[in-house]
C-alpha cells in the first residue's frame, strides 16, 4: 500500500524520452517469428531467449548519450528515458534484461500486450518518441508530440562525449505553411513569400516543444561545459534565412549551428557536424542522411501528403 504524505514522483524540469523496445534494441529475431508464425509463437520465443541479450539497436548509441548527461554534476537527474513497447511485462523481460546488461538507468516502462503503446507519450508527457514502427509514429504526431521512425544507417560519433542533435527545419521545427507554398507554387513563390513575410514568426512545428526542451536543459549548463550541441540543417538559402533568424530569436530559442545550404545535400554537412540524430520530414533526406548519421523520419506536414512532390 502506497503510504500517504508522500510527494508524488514529477517530470518538470526534465528532458523526457519515450522509446520503442525495437528502437532501443535489434529485435530483428523475434519480429520476424511474429511476423511469420504470430504472436503466441513470439510469446514462446521471447520467454524461451529472455536470458539471451540482446544487441544495442539504431538508436541505442543516443539513448546512452541521453543518459550520460545525468552522470554531470548540473545534468544530475535532468533526462529521463521510458520505453514503451508491444510486448508484454511477461515477454518483455528480455528487454529488461539487456537494459540492465548494458547499464542503462531506465527503470519506467508501459507494456502494451500487442497493442500500440503510442497512448501513453502524453500521460508520461514525454517531448519525443522514437520508434521503428512509422503508424505508431504517425499517432503520436497527430497527437501533437514531437515523433519520429528511426531508420537503420551510420552512426558518426565523435569521442568528445557531446551531444550533437540536427534538425530540418519546415514541417519540423517549424509548420509546413511555407513547404506548401513550394510544393504548390514553386521555388520563386516560395522565395516571394518568405522576403514579405521575413519579419512574421513562424508557427511551430511538432519538434518545436522539444527543441525548448533541449534549449532548457542547455542553459542549466556554462556554455563552454554543455554536453548538447543542435543545429538546423535546411535547404533554405538567403534570402529565406531570415525568417528564420527572426522565429528562433521571437522564440527565444538559441541553436548552436545553423546550415542554409540551398538545395545541396545534407549528408555531408551531418557527417561534419558529427550529428548523433537528425530529423527531416522527408523520407528520401533521411534515407541520404542515414549513410553518414542516424536519421529520424518525422512524417508530417504536406510532403508526406504528396508522395509525388519534388524535393526542397
């Protein structure tokens, strides 16, 4: 019994990541027996492996830099990662095992049983929820939370223990309004738009609530101490930049690197920046992404609408 006068447990003040078992770990081998035989046959195999570890997966190697920061004199505390999976307590005690292996300090979890766990972002309140299962993703988008599938690639990370988090900016960190402008109009509308409207903030994207997230946990730090890094990584070029500029500074939101490449490729300006994760609404800049850095596929606004629409 829950003894009384005792101050429930709170997440204010902390970074907090949800994260699918897949995700998290390569569950390749017992996917592939549900997929083919069905879920009481996983069941049989998950309880039959649960003493067999398993291997980090794509998004391992930014869930324990996550953690890491919580090992910092000022970061004590500050992230909390939760997973969230299909399997049950019962089958996924596997996961806890490797969990525990691996050291990793998670201790919150939701077992959905087969059923998708994308209804419990909002009662953990969680920024941002990563997974390998793109409809759970699109749930928790439309949900209004940052979301994103995880797509197998590089990992380019530098032995300096910083945090290096990259992001797309419209239809993610910002609305879609002016990608459909594009996509509609074409790139000289576009740019029209943009030079009227240069001193007009833009609306948010999903990711804007967990890019303050970051930037809050970034001022508990000296700037010349801070374990986290981000960038915005865009196709924008001048004189689209400055809306930008003015929307962060309206925000009151401090990013580190800004690129405004102007159409060329991101994957290289990842790999210099030395992303741990970026996030492009796009699934064909996250496939060319994933050659150099993990990639998260945020499937919103009007380019995963158009599957036909050009690229910006």
């Amino acid at each position: 019994m829950i003894e009384t006068g005792i101050m429930p447990v709170t997440f204010d003040g902390k970074l907090v990541i949800a994260i699918s078992s897949r995700a998290l770990f390569n569950l390749s081998d017992s996917h592939r027996v549900y997929l083919e035989e069905g879920l009481e046959a996983f069941q049989d195999y998950q309880v039959q492996h649960e003493d067999d570890l398993l291997e980090p997966g794509d998004a391992f190697p930014l869930v324990q830099k996550l953690l890491a920061i919580n090992d910092l004199e000022k970061g004590k505390g500050r992230v909390e990662v939760i997973l969230l999976s299909r399997n049950s307590s019962d089958t996924g005690l596997r996961v806890f095992n490797s969990i525990a292996h691996y050291g990793l300090p998670i201790t919150r979890a939701a077992f959905a049983s087969g059923e998708s766990p994308h209804r419990y972002v909002s009662a953990f309140g969680a920024h941002l929820f990563l997974s390998t299962d793109p409809g759970d993703v699109q749930q928790v988008l439309e949900a209004g939370y940052a979301a994103a599938t995880i797509l197998s690639g590089g990992q380019c990370q530098r032995p300096d223990g910083i945090l290096r988090i990259a992001f797309d900016g419209d239809a993610v960190l910002f609305s879609d309004e002016s990608e459909q402008i594009f996509q509609n109009a074409g790139l000289e509308a576009f740019t029209e738009n943009e030079r009227q409207s240069a001193r007009k903030p833009m609306d948010g994207g999903p990711f804007k609530p967990f890019l303050a997230a970051l930037h809050q946990l970034q001022n508990s730090f000296p700037v010349e101490e801070c374990p986290i890094r981000t960038a915005l990584v865009t196709a924008r070029g001048a004189p689209a930049h400055e809306r930008v500029v003015r929307t962060l500074r309206d925000w009151d939101i401090r990013l580190d690197e800004s690129l405004f490449l102007g159409g060329l490729s991101k994957g290289e300006f990842l790999r210099a920046f030395g992303a741990d994760v970026f996030f492009d609404d796009q699934q064909g800049h996250c496939e060319s992404a994933a050659e150099h850095v993990a990639a998260g596929h945020v499937p919103h606004g009007i380019s995963n609408k158009k599957k036909d629409a050009p690229p910006v």
